[in-house]
C-alpha cells in the first residue's frame, strides 16, 4: 500500500518548511521512528522520523525547496494495508540562528519579539514573481498575515524594494555550494536587521593589564578544581552590570504597539562558530550567576552547540548579545544587531600595545570593544556610558572575582 507522508503542523504559526537534507533515498527500507529529513522552518531545524515501516517510494521535494505544511513530502510503500496513521512528532535538532539574529514567536509576555515571516504559499510566490522582499511587507491580515495585496502594494511600483537580480557566472573549478538551511536563514536574518535597525557603532579600547594578572592567578587557584576561566566570563560580569544601569541597551522595540520594552531579566547571547555558520546559544539570568558558573555555562553552551544538540530554549530569548573571535578578534568590527535586540557588544583580541602612561610608553595588554546598536532606541550617549562602565569594571576588575575569594 502506498503511504503518503505529508509534512506535519510542527509549531505554531509555521506554514511551511525548506527541505534541508534528506536522510533516506528512494528505495530505501525505514523502520518505523527512523529519520526520514530534516526540515528548518522559521523557528527550528527539525528532524522528522517516519510515521510506519516500508520502502521509500519517491521524494516529492529536493534539498533546498520549500514543503508548505499539509503537502506531500515523500511516499512509503507499507507492506501491510491500513489507514492513515497521525503525522508524527519532529524533533527538535537545532535552532537556525543567524549570527546575532536568533528568532522565536511573538508572545504576549515578550512584545516586539520575534522575525517569523506569516504568509501562505502562494503568497510567497507572488512576492518572488514580483521580485519583493517578502520580509520587508507589513502584513494586514489577521495576526500580521502577509496578503498578496499588501505584496502588490510593496512592489517596484509602489515604491517597494525589489530583490536584487540574480547571475550565473564563474569560471571552470569553481565550487558551488547550495545556498539553503542554515546559512540561508542566517542571511536573511541579517538583511533583516540590517535594513530594519538604525546601525551605528562605538569603538573603545580597554586596559586589560590588571585583568590579565587577575585571571592567571585565579587559574592558579582553580587548577586542582580542573576549572580554567577564559576572558569571557569577565566581561559577561562586567556588562551585565552595566546593562543593570542602562536597561535601555537591555530593551527591544515593540513598533506595533508604539512601546520600547526595557527587558528586566539579563539573558546573553554568545555568538558561536560552528559548521553551518554563526549560532547563538543564551545564557540566562546571568546577574544570579558566578564567575565559575558563567564559565560552566558557556562551555556547555559551546558544546551542544557545535555539536547540534542545543535546544530550542538554548538558542532563544536572548536581551543583548556578545559576539567574540577571542585571539581571532582584531582590531575592531562593527557587529550586525542580532535582532529585535538594540545592542551587541564585539570583543576584541588582548594584545600588548605601546601606551603613554604619565610622560613614559609602557607595555600594556589592550583591548578594543565595538557596540553596535540601534539609532531609534539608542542615543550614543547612552551607549557611550555603557561601554565606560564596561571599560571601568574590566580595568580595576577586583569587585568581579568577589565570588571566588
């Protein structure tokens, strides 16, 4: 009997889905619960196990397409006749983060937040047929929908900003790497805030001379306990703090409802290397948090993510984000708002660098910190003195190692 596998409802609001990677090939037997594909919607990448056992008929979807909910993704010949069986349950393998541009549903208890782009099918063929960057339409219909009158309205005619023409062009050997999953969303995401937040940035440098001999003494301390603390930490204290006094950079803008929700829980983003792109796993409540459990938190964090066992919760909800490359960080760069934040911090590499102290040049270890932040909610006064307090609490950085003494 042939079983038609049909892409199940698996979150609310998602409408469809891009196939990103098939785990079975036509012909192939499954047993029953066995991954058949996985699926990134606009909140999570899911695995989707198989609902009976047979052979796999034919795949009605490539890698790359976009599979709306209810449609037919694959055929399963059972070799037992029976009725249709309830769509399975996925499971949830790892958020589909953009760098600094994680995603999640809008809820009542947390305004403002949220990316996820509601439209039907063939609405999101009409914007591509015009050319409309379908994220950039305000929806009208019912919970925000998108409608094919507000994508007509968007258009190059009206004013719209059309989808930038495509090419094939290169030359013999180049290598050519599907643009899909992932490091798709992670574009998108990133167009996004860039076309959606007023970017500036805020550049200081930092004498990190007293924290470099602190920290080495602490390894010291902590090296029978198996504990090494990086830099991170400290400076997750140290904004934390200062966030504490300029909850404006701990905020997002709820535009439809013409309000800036100053966030009173400190939830950090940490922007996170791994195989498919940058990933930002969240450590939360860090102001209840120690040096020790902070350093804990963020080896943990590093692992499932790169390994792509982070859960959803672990990949959202973030209120302001860090993004660091530690020896690899530079000089300075001008992070992408990970949005509907209004901030991120970017950490620069310590390195020795010549200073004039008094009337001498001395060698000191120096670092830089760039703050990107969003123009309509941010003056740079404001995040001016962030980065001062930031700065004050790393240069005599004693108070932060108070729960390690």
């Amino acid at each position: 009997m042939t079983y038609e596998f049909k892409l199940p409802d698996i979150g609310e609001g998602v409408v469809e889905g891009e196939v990103v990677r098939w785990l079975v090939k036509e012909g192939d037997r499954v047993r029953e619960d066995q991954p058949l594909v996985e699926v990134m919607t606009d909140k999570a990448t899911v695995e989707i196990p198989a609902p009976r056992a047979g052979v796999v008929g034919k795949r009605l979807f490539s890698e790359g397409q976009i599979c709306p909910v209810g449609k037919v993704l694959l055929t399963i010949e059972t070799d037992v006749a029976s009725t249709a069986a309830p769509a399975p349950a996925a499971s949830v393998v790892a958020k589909a983060a953009a760098p600094l541009v994680p995603a999640s549903s809008p809820t009542a208890s947390d305004p403002g937040r949220g990316t996820m782009v509601l439209a039907t099918p063939a609405t999101r063929k009409l914007a591509r047929e015009l050319r409309v960057d379908i994220r950039l339409v305000v929806g009208t219909g019912r919970a925000g929908r998108i409608t094919s009158d507000d994508v007509r309205g968007h258009g190059p005619s009206a004013g719209g900003i059309p989808l930038a023409a495509s090419g094939s062009v290169g030359d013999a050997g180049d290598v050519r790497i599907p643009f899909r999953g992932v490091r798709k969303k992670i574009a998108e995401r990133l167009v996004h805030s860039k076309h959606t937040a007023a970017h500036f940035t805020y550049v200081e440098e930092i004498d990190c001379t007293e924290l470099v001999q602190l920290r080495a003494k602490a390894n010291e301390r902590l090296a029978a306990r198996g504990v090494k603390l990086s830099y991170l930490p400290f400076i997750i204290k140290a904004t934390v703090g200062a966030l504490a006094k300029y909850p404006q950079l701990n905020a997002t803008l709820d535009e439809k409802a013409g309000e800036i929700v100053q966030r009173r829980a400190h939830h950090i983003g940490l922007a996170t290397a791994t195989d498919n792109g940058l990933i930002v796993p969240v450590i939360r409540d860090c102001t209840t948090k120690s040096l020790l459990q902070l350093a804990q938190e963020i080896d943990r964090l590093a692992e499932v993510t790169r390994s792509n066992k982070a859960t959803r919760e672990e990949l959202s909800g973030s209120t302001f984000t860090i993004t660091s490359l530690g020896t690899l960080g530079g000089l300075l760069a001008t992070p992408i708002i990970n949005f509907p934040e209004v901030a991120i911090l970017g950490v620069h590499k310590i390195a020795k660098r010549a200073v004039v102290i008094g009337d001498k040049i001395v060698a000191r270890d120096m670092m830089n910190l760039s703050i990107s932040v969003d123009h309509r909610v941010v003056d740079g006064y404001d995040a001016a003195r962030l980065v001062a307090d930031i700065k004050a609490s790393l240069e005599s950085p004693g108070l932060l190692m108070v729960d390690l003494l």
